[in-house]
C-alpha cells in the first residue's frame, strides 16, 4: 500500500533534516541531489520546515551565486539546548550543546569520597546549572534532553539506575535531582560503557562495524556488545557486567554482590597499579586509581619506544621481552617530575631500561586476552575496542599484544583496536543519545 500524503511529507522531513545534521548546510539543489526527490517536492519541504521553524537560511553557496537557489539551509540549532553527563565514582563531568552537537559549555567536579549523599547530588546539579547557564549566555536555548552515562545496572522496563552493590548511593539520587531541578527536561539514563561503545560506532574506533564489543578499562572494567548494528542489554540490563567473570589467576571466585575474584581482579585500574609496581613502575602524585593506572600505561608504552598514537589501518609491536637487567631500580611515573611528551624524565642512565615496560605490557596484555577470549568464543564480535582512558593510553601497543595473544587462544579471527575517543566517549555516547531523543520530538511532524 502506497504511503498516504501526510506519511509521505513527514518521511521527506525527516530525510532532509539527517541530511542537514550529517552533512551541514545545503541547497535546495543539493538536498535534490541527495534525496532523490523533485524539484517541486524539495522546494515544498523546504518551505514547511522553514515555517515550522526547524530549518533557516544560514548564508549563500559560492561567491558567484546569488538568488533563491544560492541559499543555504540549515537547522536551527539553537532551537534548543542538549547536556550530557558523565557519572564517575568520584567526580561527574557536563558538556553543554546546541541541538546539532556544537558544544557551548562544559565543567567537571571532583566528589571525594568524605563527601555525604546530599552534599555529593547537591555539587552535582549545581555543576549541571552553572554549565546550563554559561550555554545560555552563548547563545542557547532551552535546555530539552539530558542524557546522563553512569556505571552499574540500568533496569531494562524501568530505565532506572538500579541499587548496585560498590556504586556510591548518590548516583541513583542524581538522576532524580537533575529531574526535579530541570522538570522541563526529558532526563534519561544509560550505562557507561554502552554509551561509550555507542560513539565509538559513530565516531571512533568502530565507525566501520555493525558487530563489535568494546571492553572498558578504567577504574574498574565493563563491556559493551553491539550485533548487527543493535546494542544489547540482555534481559535484566546486565549484558557485559564482565567484571563477575570467573578467571584464572585471580585468588577466588566473585559473589553475587562483589567482584572480587572475577575479571575485575586482573585488569581493575587498582589491579593495574599493583602489577606496574611488580615491575618497578610506580605512579606520581595524589591521583585516583584509574588516572594512575592509565598515565602508568602511557608512560610504559612510551618507555618501550612504541608511541602512544591509535592508527587503525597500521600495527607496530616492539620492544624486549626479557628479563630487567640488575639494578634496574623502581621508577615513578608522571607527577612533578614533568614527563615531558618525549617520554624522558631524566638522563639515560637514570631510566631503567625499555625491557621493564615492555614486560609490563605484555603482562597486563595475558591478562586483558583472558576475557577477551571468553567474550570472543561466546560472541565471535569480529573487533573488540579497548576503551577507556587505560585502553586509550595502551594505543596500538597494547591493542596488538592482545590481538596476537587472542590469535594464539582462538580460531576466531578477532580485530583489536584501541579506543579513538578514551574517557570522553561517555560523554559524547550521551550526548548522541540526548540528540536523537531531542530530534525525534522537535523534527515530528506537526499535526495539520
């Protein structure tokens, strides 16, 4: 059955609009060319849009041009404003938008662990007003969509931040308070790492894959698994609580509310820590865990002379895998120090040598592959993505260590990559989210 009008004009809308978000500005010319569609029908959809308010003319193609068919059209984008947060144990960050992603504001907060349950929501959504604030003196509109990327179980029938075991109590309390502080706002929340991989499907390590799994490492560990182009959450939302992965080489098993002894032991930003000091690696300064552990591993893929750069379409592996010659004393990384972007933080002789951290590397690599392999067998994803600010940090050094343990484990070809966008991906993964919500109520078709 042929579509009727009204579906027609709303299917051509909506067309134009992803047009005009992916591609920017446009002529009616060029949204013929792109949509397929008639003159006439291009010409009536652009004065529609125009009339709702959704699309304005944003200047002229070409110096030479002039005229109806010169102008170009884009979205109004301060028709409304977007924020993304992204919830950390200790600290939340907010980024502010327009309504095609242009950010106008952004902050982060520590929140200590002293810090008391109302003290912890009360910083937060201050954060949210004050960075709400500073986009609305740049320009923006309203705030419309929130979209907030936090840690632990998000109820599948619900949407609601689940009480998880080890999470602090004040997460599940924010999304209710920036609720109650924004009660225009649709406020919507979605783990972190399935936010993470969502943007590394648009912008970053998996822009190319319909089927993938991305593994988080930071301060602690999570996975996401994306098949056939759809993200999956599993029935209780739970799908890639890798953490609870029972794994060798951890000295027990994990319980229903605790981690501990599963995956979460071998490749926990704490963990990490712990085994760069095996290898006489130590970090500098008061940071938490998981910045420690991923300037640890920044500095050991430098030390090892394999750079810290992400190039997906090359692989270089290096570094000795022997033994640290004697006196090799333990090194501090990062800190007052001043480790340069040379990666030297001090004489030649003072270093001990690049041995050490290529060790450490491939040590922390066995542990990665274990799960990996485990997720690899079950799934067969065809790539895994390290993520995170540790999995960024790691780079192609480490994403190859692990590829080439895999490859020995399984008979599944398995591409590893390291993660584009590291610890902004849950941010940005919220921020695409809060569009699509955004888009899909302000580009619905008006009823006539």
């Amino acid at each position: 059955m042929p579509a009727s009008p009204s579906t027609a004009r709303a299917i051509n809308d909506r067309l134009a609009l992803t047009l005009l978000q992916q591609e920017g500005a446009l002529t009616a010319g060029q949204l013929k060319q792109l949509t397929g569609l008639s003159r006439p029908t291009v010409a009536d959809l652009v004065e529609r849009l125009t009339a709702s308010g959704l699309i304005a003319v944003v200047g002229e193609s070409g110096e030479q041009r002039r005229g109806p068919n010169a102008r170009l059209y884009g979205i109004v984008a301060d028709r409304a404003c977007l924020a993304a947060l992204d919830i950390r144990t200790e600290s939340v960050s907010v980024l502010v938008s327009d309504l095609v992603g242009r950010v106008l504001a952004e902050g982060s907060v520590p929140v200590g662990p002293e810090a008391g349950e109302a003290a912890a929501v009360e910083q937060a959504v201050e954060l949210v007003e004050r960075t709400a604030t500073k986009a609305a003196a740049s320009g923006g509109g309203r705030l419309h969509t929130v979209g907030i990327g936090a840690p632990g179980l998000i109820d599948p029938a619900s949407g609601e931040l689940r009480d998880t075991a080890g999470l602090p109590a004040w997460h599940r309390r924010l999304v209710a308070a920036v609720q109650e502080r924004f009660p225009q706002a649709r406020v919507s929340v979605e783990n972190e790492t399935n936010l993470a991989a969502l943007a590394e499907q648009r912008e970053g390590a998996a822009r190319d894959r319909d089927t993938f799994v991305l593994l988080w490492l930071g301060h602690g560990c999570g996975a996401a698994v994306v098949l056939d182009g759809s993200l999956r959450r599993g029935a209780s939302g739970g799908t890639g609580e890798i953490g609870f992965l029972p794994v060798p080489g951890t000295p027990g098993l994990p319980s229903a509310t605790d981690c501990a002894g599963g995956y979460h032991s071998l490749v926990a930003a704490a963990a990490i820590t712990e085994l760069a000091g095996r290898h006489g690696l130590f970090p500098a300064g008061s940071t938490g865990p998981g910045p420690a552990a991923a300037a640890l591993v920044g500095e050991a893929v430098r030390g090892a002379g394999e750079g810290a750069e992400v190039s997906p379409g090359r692989r270089e592996t290096g570094g000795d895998p022997s033994a640290p010659k004697k006196g090799a004393g333990p090194r501090s990384v990062g800190g007052d120090r001043g480790v340069g972007a040379t990666g030297h933080d001090g004489p030649a002789g003072d270093r001990p040598p690049a041995s050490v951290e290529a060790r450490f590397l491939d040590a922390l690599a066995d542990r990665i592959a274990v799960g990996v392999a485990a997720v690899v067998a079950v799934l067969d994803p065809g790539r895994v993505v390290l993520g995170g600010e540790i999995g960024a940090a790691g780079g192609d050094a480490l994403a190859t260590r692990v590829e080439e343990r895999l490859r020995r484990m399984s008979p599944l070809a398995t591409e590893v990559r390291a993660s584009v966008l590291g610890g902004e991906a849950v941010l940005r993964g919220a921020l695409l989210t809060a569009r699509e919500r955004a888009q899909d109520e302000l580009f619905a078709p008006r009823e006539r």
